[in-house]
C-alpha cells in the first residue's frame, strides 16, 4: 500500500450514499456559507445531526467563509465518519475553464485529510450536481488529481450516487496510465 507520502493513494469506486461511509474522513460539496445546502451538502448535514451543525458554526466563526477551491474541516457528529472535509467546487462555465479550481478541491482536500491524519477518506462528485459540471470532466479531474497527489492517504473512496456517475468514474479510471 502506498503511504509514504510520496505518490497518491489508492483509488476505490462505490455505488452508494457517502454519509454511511466508514472512513476516518467524508469529502462534501458544500457552498461558501458552510451551514449547509441540496444534493450531498444536505445529506451530510442531516447525517451529522446537530453535533455537526454545531461544529460547523463553529468552523464559520474561526474561517468566515470558504473560497471555491478551498478545503477546511469540521467534526462529522452522527456519522461514522470522524471528519468532514468541506470544499466548495466552481459552477461550471463554457465561457471560463475552471479545471485548476476543480482539481485544487481535492489537492486541498488531501491535504487537509494529511494534517487530520486522515487515511481513508471518501470523495463525492464534486461539482458534478447542481454546480453542473459535465459528469466525464468532472470524474477525470477528479480521477486524475487523487491520483497523482502527494499524500499520507492510502484510500481514496469515490462514492458514486447514481449509475451515470458510477460509470463516468469507471470510465475515467479505466484510462489512467
Ligand atoms: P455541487 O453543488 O458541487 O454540484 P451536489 O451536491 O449538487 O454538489 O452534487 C454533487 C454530486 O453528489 C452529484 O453527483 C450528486 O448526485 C451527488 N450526491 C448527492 N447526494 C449524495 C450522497 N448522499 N452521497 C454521494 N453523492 C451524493
């Protein structure tokens, strides 16, 4: 297994819910504001129950708000889950290429999963919901920015929620050098 910090980690592809993930760290598409939204941001809200809600202002109060691209951490509460990563993707543009935001939300993510001493974290399709990003970009800057960052995190879990995502991650995977 690769740990040593010096090549990226592990990647793993699920079907599922990401708030029922067993790993030390959830990744979550929030917004800016960071008290919670629709799609993942709003699952994992409900999931971490008022022990993360409480965390989470607690976050707000210490950084105001998170720029897109940004990474910062909160408690989980109620899941199974230790921590929750929040990253807030760019909207997608035709007009503007955003790639180097998007890739930046999961360079930070693990990086924050690394002062966390995080090993085994789960990634949503970030940006690929309401923000509109087109499903195969998206799932092949995801895809290729895990794997080629540096860091102490040996599993990185892409939790899928539907099938249309499930197979734009497959497909990203499956050209990987
Ligand atoms: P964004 O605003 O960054 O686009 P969304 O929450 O709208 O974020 O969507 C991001 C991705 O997360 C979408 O592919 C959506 O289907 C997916 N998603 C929504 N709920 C869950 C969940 N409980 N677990 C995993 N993925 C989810």
């Amino acid at each position: 297994m690769q740990d040593d910090g010096t090549s990226g980690p592990r990647i793993v592809l699920e079907r599922g819910d990401i708030t029922e993930q067993q790993v030390d760290a959830v990744v979550n598409a929030a917004n800016s504001g960071l008290m919670g939204g629709g799609g993942v941001d709003g699952a994992i809200l409900r999931a971490g129950g008022a022990p993360q809600r409480e965390a989470r202002k607690a976050l707000v109060e210490r950084i105001g708000s998170l720029p897109t691209g940004r990474a910062a951490a909160s408690d989980a509460g109620d899941m199974p889950a230790r921590w929750v990563i929040h990253v807030v993707g760019p909207v997608w543009s035709k007009q503007e290429d955003r790639s180097e935001l998007l890739a930046s939300c999961y360079r930070n993510a693990l990086a924050v999963a690394d002062e966390l001493g995080a090993r085994s974290v789960a990634f949503p399709a970030v940006s690929a919901g309401v923000y509109g990003w087109p499903l195969d970009s998206a799932a092949e800057i995801a895809v290729t920015t895990v794997t080629s960052t540096p860091t102490h995190v040996s599993e990185a879990r892409f939790v899928l929620f539907d099938d249309a995502a499930y197979a734009a991650f497959t497909r990203a995977a499956g050209s990987l050098p």
